[in-house]
C-alpha cells in the first residue's frame, strides 16, 4: 500500500470490516443450527440428545483442528485459513441437503460446518487481528465479532421464512451458496500482519510498546520470554485460561443449541422462538462494542467477569421462563444474554495476546481456544442428554450457572493484568514498575 494512503488510513480498519462481514455470515451460518434443529427432529427422528450431538460433534471436530488451525496461521497467513473454512462450511451446508440419516448430517451439519467455521470466526480472526492493534485491541475485536448480530438479525429471519416456506433442506442450500459468494472474494486480501505492509500496529509510529517508562508491560520478566507452544503449556496461567474458556462456552452454546426449542416448549410462537436468537445477537452489537472499548480502559477480567454474569442471568431467566412466561421476562433473558453475554468475545482474543504474545501465539492461542471448542461440544450435549433423562431443562440451566462463576474467577487467576495492562491503567500501573 502507498505511503500516502497508508498515512491516511490504516489497512488494520479494513481487516477489521472484512471480519465483521465474515463473522456476519459465518458464524450465523453455523448458528443456524437452532433453527434447522426442531425441523430435523421432526424429519429423522431420534431424541434431542443425540440431534444435538450433530452441533457438539461438530465442535469435537473443530476441537482437533484448532491446534492445526493456529500452526498453519503462523505459517501461512490467515488467506488460505480463512478460505479453506469458507469452502468446507459452503460445502458442508449444501451437501446436508442430501443427508437422510443422522450420521450424514454429523459429517456435514457437524465436521464440514463445525471445523470450517473455526478457521474462519472467532479463533482464526483472534489469532491474526491482535497482531494489528495493541491500544484498541478490545474495540478493534469487538467491532469485527459485532457483525454477528447484524448478520443474525437479517440471516436468521430470512433462514426461518426459508425453513418455513420451502424446508430445511433448501435453507441449507441456500445458506451453503451464501458463504461462499459473500466469503470468498475479500478474504483474499487478509494479511497477517502490518508489518507485512510496512505499517505498525494501531497505524502509529511507535510499533508495539517496549519494556520500561511508557510502555504496558508490567512483567518484563515474563514479556521477555519467547513463548513457544510447550512452554505455555507449562504454566499455570495457560491452563487457567483454557478452564476459563471451557467453562465460558459450555454455557453460551448450551444456551444458544436449546433455546429456540426451549421457547416453543414453554409456549412462544417458533417465529418467536426465532427471532430470540437474531434479537439476541443484534442487541449483542453495542454490548459489544462498548465491553470491548470497556475492556481498554479498566481491564480483560472485569468485562470477562461481565459477560459471565450475563449468560448466569440469562440462564436464571430461562428457568423462570417456565413458570412464568412473560413478555417482559424473555425480553429480559434476550438483553442481558445479548448486550452482556456476548461480551466475552470482545476480550476472548485479548486475554491470552496479552500474556503470550510474540510470533507462536497461533499456536499457542488455538491449542487454548481448543478447551473453549469443547466446552462449547459438551453443553449443547449434556444439556440435551440431562432433559432426556429428567424431562427439564433446569438441571441444565443450574450447572450452566454454577459454570459461568468458574470462568470469571478462571481468568482473574490467569491474571494478563499482572503481565501488560490495557491503555486505560498504563499511566498508572507503569509508573509503580518504574
């Protein structure tokens, strides 16, 4: 990129808008599973554990992937990790269309979809855009992974008039050929860093902070490490991080799998039950952005320990729901779920950037997200699994709670407040290091 366009604007912002438009159409797609779960059951058959089990099986996949995922991201770039999720996702939903049998769609729905979407959302855009930002780190993130409540607002009604009007087979279709049109083209200008193009990072001319006065390293000892993948498996922050995120994502896909069928169960129209899951994640969009821009100024626990008790309220929320459900108690577990919850997405990438950055941190972060993928397998399962067995889904919903308290207090303990800090403490914290 020339000097003089460089100067006017910084290609970071552009990495960051083709992100939001991937994550848009992306992760929705894989979304879309609450929607294409009650019309499948009612089409093969079978009990919702199982049914379920597609979406978590396709988690397990995208679990023994991640690690390669992150190996191949330091290597290669994010072009040819993107793209190579985009197809497999476009192929995975189209060729779900064929599928008879429970098995196909657990090769499709489940292993093409589950593992595809990793190399395109959330891990794969968290492994290459902090290397573009390090002052707006958390508004950077946050604004890319924000698309997805625009996307679902717009994608997910219109997936549901689709199932609605022409079956879930034709939806998948329709959604396979989605991916790829509005996917494949601007991918293809992602790089994995700015000094690739001769820039540096937050498009300033100071490049990522040394150690010492003014700088955000509060650690020097730790910073100075090169951190490779075994010696972060190592410590013990690594593995406070991976039962943080564990925990974190059993209880937001436990949620995000059941709820459309949980909502026709207590007595919500299924258009309802749809526009839950879009209402959430459009409300999601400002949660987002400002948690992320939050997380700037005070601190990646604080708004990890925010979006925890987002998803705890939700969950308590769903539990009422059945007793009593009221306009303004769903209402309530869509808010508190979409502009709280979601927040944890906006400081997922941030947390571990900030105690193992350097140029394994592909590596490092997409083995650690991998305790996230199967955390996110095993909810949306045990949660089914237990309502087959108990008839309710309450059981469900009090584990899930008692899970979002473990990752708050995960990653306080994990601490990257105790190795640099986020530009908002930086005066501060770097003043008593001097």
């Amino acid at each position: 990129m020339p000097a003089q366009i460089a100067s006017r604007f910084f290609y970071g912002w552009l990495l960051v808008a083709i992100a939001f438009v991937t994550m848009a159409v992306g992760v929705n797609a894989r979304t879309a599973f609450s929607l294409l779960f009650p019309p499948i059951l009612d089409d093969l058959g079978g009990d919702r554990g199982a049914t379920a089990g597609i979406f978590s099986f396709g988690f397990l996949v995208s679990a023994a992937v991640t690690p390669w995922v992150g190996r191949l991201m330091d290597r290669r770039g994010p072009r040819l990790v993107v793209e190579i999720g985009v197809v497999a996702m476009a192929a995975g939903l189209m060729l779900a269309s064929l599928g008879h049998a429970q098995w196909q769609l657990y090769m499709t729905l489940g292993a093409l979809v589950g593992g595809g979407v990793n190399c395109l959302a959330y891990t794969a855009q968290s492994m290459f855009l902090t290397n573009w930002f390090v002052r707006r780190r958390g508004l950077a993130l946050s604004i890319a992974f924000s698309g997805v409540g625009v996307g679902s607002v717009t994608l997910l009604p219109w997936l549901q008039s689709l199932i609605e009007g022409h079956g879930w087979r034709a939806a998948c279709v329709a959604l396979g050929l989605l991916v790829l049109v509005l996917l494949a083209p601007p991918n293809l200008l992602l790089r994995r860093r700015p000094e690739d193009l001769g820039l540096e990072p937050d498009g300033g001319g100071s490049g990522r902070p040394a150690t010492g006065a003014g700088s955000n390293v509060v650690d020097p000892d730790w910073a100075g490490v090169n951190w490779t993948l075994s010696r972060a498996l190592h410590t013990a922050r690594f593995w406070w991080i991976a039962l943080g995120y564990f925990c974190g994502l059993f209880v937001w896909y436990a949620v995000q799998v059941h709820q459309t069928k949980y909502l026709i169960d207590v007595g919500f129209s299924p258009k309802s039950a749809a526009w839950a899951l879009g209402l959430v994640s459009l409300v999601a969009v400002p949660g987002q952005i400002a948690l992320g821009h939050l997380s700037d100024r005070i601190g990646r626990e604080w708004v990890w320990t925010i979006g925890n008790g987002g998803f705890a309220l939700c969950c308590l929320a769903l539990i009422l729901l059945r007793n009593y459900p009221t306009t303004g108690l769903f209402y309530m577990m869509v808010v508190v779920q979409g502009t709280l919850g979601y927040g944890l997405i906006s400081v997922m990438g941030a947390v571990p950037a900030e105690i193992f950055e350097g140029r394994h941190f592909g590596a490092i972060f997409g083995t650690a997200i991998t305790a996230a993928i199967l955390g996110g397998a095993m909810g949306p399962w045990l949660v089914g699994s237990l309502h087959d067995q108990f008839g309710s889904y309450a059981p469900g919903f009090w584990i899930s709670i008692g899970l979002n308290l473990v990752s708050a207090a995960a990653i306080w303990l994990a601490g990257p407040r105790k190795v640099r800090v986020v530009a908002g403490r930086m005066n501060k914290e770097t003043a008593n290091c001097t």
